[in-house]
C-alpha cells in the first residue's frame, strides 16, 4: 500500500505544481499589471493549434 501511497502523492504533488503555474499565468493576465509583470504572451488560448492539426488531417502524407 505505500507504493499506492507515493504514487498518490506523486500525482498531487504535479496537480498542484500544474495548478499553481496556470493561475500564476491567469494572474498574469491582469490588465492593471505592468507590462513587465503581465504573461501574455505565454498564455495559449484552447484551440490555438486548431489550424495546425487541420493542415495536417488534410494532407494524407504527413
């Protein structure tokens, strides 16, 4: 049962750490935030590589 255990904690642990960084980058996106402290540019919106993964479905050869 330890082994579940650490696994499980494992798991949390990486939620957490993955929960943190997107609301870190949430904040960021606060348009009072100086331009310096905003993350901008390394928010990417759902459906960004939309066109992409089209391009690709499409070409057989790829």
């Amino acid at each position: 049962m330890s082994e579940q255990r650490h696994e499980a904690a494992d798991i949390e642990q990486r939620y957490v750490a993955e929960y943190n960084d997107e609301e870190a980058l949430v904040e960021g996106l606060d348009p009072a935030k100086p331009g310096e402290q905003k993350t901008t540019e390394q928010v990417k919106a759902a459906g960004d590589d939309v066109e992409e993964q089209v391009d690709e479905m499409a070409d057989p050869e790829r």
